[in-house]
C-alpha cells in the first residue's frame, strides 16, 4: 500500500515538474526559433505515446505510423491553404493549384474549408483508415514480421501515392507556404508560442489517457493478447478486436500529432511520411523503453534532438548510427533506457541483501548460536552431523 500511494505521488510530482518545465520554463529561456524546434520534437512525443501503446502494451510492431502522421499532417495543410486562399488571395483557390493543375479545387478537398471538420477528421480519419487496417488483418490472425511488414508496404505506398499527385497534393515538394492558422498570423511570435504550448497540452493529455489505458482492466487484457493470445481467446475474447481498439488509438494520435506539426514546422512533404519517418518513430520508443508510458516520449525526444545535431553535421553517419543504435537496444537493453533505474534498483537491493545475509552468518558464528539449513541440518560450528528427530 505504501510503495503504492509513494509511486502515486511519485506520479504526480513528475507530472508537475513537467508542466513547469515545459510550459513556464521553455518559453521563458529559450528563443521563438528554439521553442519551434521543441514544438516539433513534442509532435514526434505524441506519435511514441501511440506506439508504446500498439508494441509495448500490444506487441504490435507497427513501422507505418507515418501513414497516420500523414493523414493528419496533409488534413491540416490542405485546411490552412484554402484559408489562406481565402482571406489573402480572394479567389479561394491555393497557388500551386494555378500552376500545376487546372486551377480548380478537387471536390475531396471542398470539406476541409470548415475548420470544425478539419478538426474532426484529423482524428477520424487516420482511425477510420486504421480500423479497416486492423480488421483486415488482425481477424486472419496476422501477427508478428508478417504485421510489421504490411504496415511498411503501407507507408511506402502512401509515400509514392503522394508523389504522383502534383496538382492535388504538390508532389515531392509538399504543402508549404502557410500564413495563418485558423484566422492567427503565423509570422506572429506571440502565435508560435501559443502552437508550442498547444502541442505541450496535447502531449500531456495523451499521456494522461494513455496511463488510464495501462493501469485499467482494457490494459490487463491488452498485455494478456501479447503474452498469451491463444489462451485469451480460450478465456471467450477476441484478441483481433482488442488489437483493433488499440491500434485505431495510436493512429488517432499520429493524426493528431500531424495536424500540429503542419503549423508549427510550416510544410509538410512526402519526406515526413515515408518509410525512414516510420522507423525512426519506432527507434525512439524502443530506445525510451517501449512498455513504460515515460520512456517513449524521452526516447523520441532524445533521437529527435540527435538526429538535428548529427545529421547536419554527419549527414551520411546519421543513418548507420541510427540503425546501430537500434540493434544494440533491442539486442542487449530490451526494456530500453526506462529500464536502467529499476535494473540498478534491483542491484542495490541485491547487494544490501547479500551484504545482511553475511552480517548475519558472521554474528551467528560468533555468538556460537547454531544455524538451521533449510534440510534441517545442523551447520553450527564443528562437522555437519543429522540433527536429532524429537
């Protein structure tokens, strides 16, 4: 009850500290250039929240949630192009638009000019997508390399889907060019901030969700399918559903992530979607630690702030040290960097009990006191001898 009620607290303290950290001291120290890039990796921490719930607490191994990020992040910018279509050019048609295509807006695009939809489907969809997905695949029992791959093809496919639309979608140069969001000048710092500290909201609303998640009976059956799936589906569940569930969640996150990191970065492109997005949004969880709730979100801050400063000044080292990175956590540290305190924890308290069991043998042979072995020995000092049934 104690170790309960002190983790509680524990909880809480941490929450505190990292509302103050983020919310108060960020934007007070660092510059409206450094908090944009913070804004970014934040968004990066939203997506990892989603997969430490899918592989961690799933074991579902999903290298596509650059899919999800996608959908979102696309949602998003082709709402604020038809805005800024609107209130700065007066024709209501975006400028790439003009250039590359007919001039005219695709009908699929007509529903994203109400703010109020856009702000629904940045969710809905990527769990709409996910949800067609996770039946198709989780009913025929697809798990494993087999899950992982198809969610790879996946993100692939979306990639070069994107590319071929020039005129819908700007190819590979992506959507860029945003002056407001949703009536707010972007060049404003004032503005920036604000998108900076909404991205803090969400990440903690997230996290919050997503430790109910864990700590409620959905989460005890959710580590139940990934330990021992055939035995839950003797017990009268359906494993396919609860994968479901979860999976639609963590692409509801990945949408949502997408759609602030359009705003806050200013463009968004196949790039940002693609295969190599998707692993490193999976490297970071397992390098954090994939079943803790804290440990993919600082493992996708830390390989986030990394690859700024070592791909810049090693672009071609990057990739090499990125996957190298990821062997060694899988192959020696699966539990991740969130595994380190409670490993040296367990040694302390290892060594203290080993260090009490030796004062003990040594004042029981000083005081001449005999020692019972669990056999029912004698190991007092002298020849060990049977000692005698009463």
């Amino acid at each position: 009850m104690r170790e309960f009620v002190a983790s509680r607290w524990g909880v809480r303290a941490g929450s505190v500290l990292a509302v103050v950290l983020l919310l108060v001291v960020a934007p007070s120290m660092l510059s409206v250039f450094s908090l944009g890039l913070l804004g970014k990796f934040i968004c990066f921490a939203i997506v990892a929240v989603g997969i430490g719930l899918a592989w961690g607490r799933g074991g579902m191994l999903t290298l596509g949630q650059g899919v999800f990020f996608g959908l979102g992040a696309y949602i998003m910018a082709m709402h604020m192009k038809l805005a800024d279509a609107s209130l700065f050019g007066g024709t209501g048609v975006p400028d790439f638009m003009s250039l590359y295509g007919s001039g005219d807006v695709p009908g699929w695009w007509e529903p994203f000019r109400s703010p109020a939809v856009t702000l629904l489907a940045v969710a809905l969809v990527p769990g709409l997508v996910a949800l067609l997905l996770g039946l198709a695949v989780f009913k025929r029992r697809v798990k494993g390399a087999y899950f992982a791959i198809l969610s790879q093809a996946l993100a692939a496919a979306f990639a070069v889907l994107l590319i071929g639309q020039q005129a819908t979608t700007g190819g590979s140069n992506g959507l860029s060019g945003f002056r407001s969001f949703f009536g707010f000048d972007l060049q404003d710092p004032a503005n920036k901030v604000m998108l900076y500290s909404i991205a803090v909201i969400v990440l903690l609303m997230m996290m919050a969700a997503a430790r109910q998640l864990m700590h409620s009976r959905f989460g005890e059956l959710l580590v139940a399918v990934r330990d021992q799936e055939e035995r839950v589906r003797f017990l009268g569940y359906d494993p396919a559903t609860v994968k479901t569930v979860v999976y639609v969640l963590a692409a509801a996150m990945a949408g949502i992530a997408g759609a602030l990191f359009v705003p806050i970065v200013g463009i968004v492109s196949p790039a940002d979607v693609g295969v190599v997005p998707s692993i490193a949004f999976l490297i970071g969880v397992a390098i954090g630690g994939r079943a803790t709730l804290l440990g993919p979100v600082l493992g996708a801050l830390g390989v986030a702030v990394a690859q700024t400063s070592l791909a810049s000044s090693f672009p071609s080292f990057w990739v090499y040290f990125q996957g190298l990175l990821f062997v060694l956590v899988i192959g020696f540290l699966p539990g991740g960097v969130a595994s380190v305190p409670r490993a040296l924890a367990n040694l302390l308290k290892q060594g203290a009990r080993t260090e009490a069991d030796r004062s003990t043998g040594a004042f029981s042979a000083k005081s001449g006191v005999p020692q019972r072995a669990p056999d029912g020995l004698d190991v007092s000092t002298g020849p060990i001898r049977e000692e005698a049934s009463r």
